[in-house]
C-alpha cells in the first residue's frame, strides 16, 4: 500500500530486519522550529528536524533518516532496568567501508560506553561521542537529538 507524501516533506524508507521480520520505517523529515535548548548549544547546528515518533524506533535498534543532506543513524537504546530511554544520533556512513549502514549495527555496551558495531567490519562507534574505538582517527560525527510530543528531533 502506497502512502501519500505532500510534497513539502521529504521521506526515506527504511528496511530493517529485527528476529526474521521485516520492518519498514518511514521517515518523514520536516524542518522544527529552532528553538532554545540546552542541547543546542553547540555552534553551527542547524535546524531541529522531525525524524520519527519515538515509538517507530524500536529498543535497541537504529534507523537510517536523511536530515540536513546527511545520512544520520538514530538509535533506541533501552535502559534495561533502569526507566531510561535514551536516544543517539551519528553518521550513519561507515568511514571504512564509505557505506550508509551504521544504522543496521548490533547495538550493545563495552565497558560503561553504549555502541553500535558496524554490520560491515564490527569497528565499534560510541553513541555518545561518534568515536571509532579501534580507530579513533576514522571517527564519525555526533548529533544532539531531543524529544518533542513524542517526535524525535535530530539537529546537523
């Protein structure tokens, strides 16, 4: 079934494959409102963009989303025991492979770091930070995201 898109929204479809499923996410990418907050301090930031609703992303697993012409992988990471939910943003090309699929990574831990590992060559991304644990000098870029009436907003 085909779903209309207006024209003022750019969309990307995702396939992921979670236990055997198939799971097609859509991402609708629209420009947010810039508005103050904390975690746009950074300089040069653009736009806050929608990406997804927070419950399209399941525990554990990332997505892919075209925002601000870059490929972003954005990931639900599960809190285990504790009631938090945290979500990540990075590049989602693999500098050592130049492939769009850091999203489709196993997501885990090393240590106290949350990391993706590359479907391709298992190098090991900090969620928080991009940084390439076995090759600092191939780390890739990370992005604030926030949460805003159940939407994910990522910012390039």
């Amino acid at each position: 079934m085909s779903q209309a898109i207006p024209e003022s929204v750019r969309a990307e479809r995702h396939q992921t494959v979670l236990a055997g499923h198939h799971q097609t996410v859509l991402a609708e990418l629209v420009e947010a409102p810039a508005q103050a907050s904390t975690s746009s301090a950074r300089t040069g930031l653009g736009a806050w963009q929608r990406v997804c609703a927070v419950g399209d992303i399941l525990p554990n697993t990332g997505i892919c989303a075209l925002v601000g012409g870059r490929h972003v992988a954005v990931f639900h990471v599960d809190g285990g025991d504790q009631p938090i939910e945290r979500l990540f943003a990075i590049d989602n090309v693999d500098p050592h492979a130049n492939a769009s699929v850091l999203s489709r990574g196993l997501v885990g831990s090393l240590g106290n770091r949350v990391v993706v590992a590359s479907p391709l060559y298992k190098h090991h991304f900090d969620l928080r930070s991009g940084e390439c644990l076995e090759m600092p000098e191939r780390s890739v870029a990370a992005y604030p995201v926030r949460v805003e009436d159940d939407a994910v907003l990522v910012a390039v």
